[in-house]
C-alpha cells in the first residue's frame, strides 16, 4: 500500500483534538446520529452553520478526548481521519505571501498553536523523506477560496 500522511509519525499529540473545530461530513460518511455535535459559523463555508463535534466549554477540547486519548477512534469522523498538521504547514508555505497575510489577518482559518506543531512535523517529513506523502491541493484551493472572501467583522 502507498504511504500516506499516516506515515508522518505524530509522536504522542494531540494537539488536533484540542481548540480545533472538527467539521462533520455526512456525504463522507460521517453519521450525525452517532456524534455529539453543534452548528458553527465556518470560515471554509461562509454564510452557513455547519455540523461540528462538540467541545468541552472550559478546555476547548473535543469531547470525545480522554486521558487515554480519542473514545471513539473507530469511529472518529473522516476530518480526524484525513487532517494533518504538516499538510496544512506545507499548504501555507506554497501559498503566496500575499495570500498568507489574508488568512494571517483574519485570524479565524488557523490555529497558531497547530501550526507551530505543523511546522515541527513538516520538517520532520521532511527528515524522513516523507514530504511528497503530503498532498495540499485541495488545502491550497480552500486557502485561496476563503482568502478571496471578505474579511469578517472582528467580534
Ligand atoms: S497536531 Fe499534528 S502531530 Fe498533533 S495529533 Fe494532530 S496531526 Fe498529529
Ligand atoms: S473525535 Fe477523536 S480524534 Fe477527532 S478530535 Fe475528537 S478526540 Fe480527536
């Protein structure tokens, strides 16, 4: 079987499960029935309320993150499946400068602490030969896509 971004070990974080929405999507097979989920306001999908995984209100983390790590790993919606760090690192290094500072100001694309983290496991990709198991192209059109868009009010 081809490698893919699995293959980018991430070394006992969890940092995706913490302060991150996790958008819900049913038409990849994820089942609302089965998940604790909200609607939220969504930078990738303007104008809209979107399904997202709940978070505990005093820490920000998924509520499905335990101690022992995801409760529901065999069942974890198709964004924990397919998201890496280091993916959304690269994505931003081939945006241009311009484009970059966009999503910078508006401040609600990403977030700083996982892409410190995703800038650590690009590089360790990066050591281990692994960089082309990363495919940004559809990460690089969703960036250009919000980047376009108008800049929400600042709440
Ligand atoms: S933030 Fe990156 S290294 Fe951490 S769990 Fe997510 S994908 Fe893995
Ligand atoms: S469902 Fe599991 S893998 Fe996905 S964010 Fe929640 S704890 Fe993390």
């Amino acid at each position: 079987m081809p490698l893919d971004q699995n293959a980018i070990p991430c070394d006992g974080c969890i940092q995706c499960c913490r302060n991150d929405q996790v958008i819900l999507h049913p038409d990849a097979g994820d089942d609302l029935s089965f998940y604790r989920w909200e609607p939220i306001a969504s930078a990738l999908y303007p104008g809209r309320a979107v399904p997202a995984l709940r978070r505990d209100p005093a820490t920000g983390d998924c509520v499905y993150l335990t101690e022992a790590g995801c409760s529901i790993h065999d069942r974890r919606p198709a964004v924990c499946r397919r998201f890496h760090c280091a993916r959304t690192a690269l994505a931003l290094e081939q945006l241009s400068g311009r484009t970059r500072k966009i999503l910078r100001r508006r401040g609600d694309v990403y977030d700083d602490a996982l892409l410190a983290r995703g800038k650590d496991r690009l590089q360790r990709a990066r050591d281990l030969g692994l960089e082309h198991v990363l495919d940004t192209a559809q990460q690089v059109a969703a960036f250009e896509r919000i980047a376009a868009l108008p800049v929400p009010k600042k709440r």
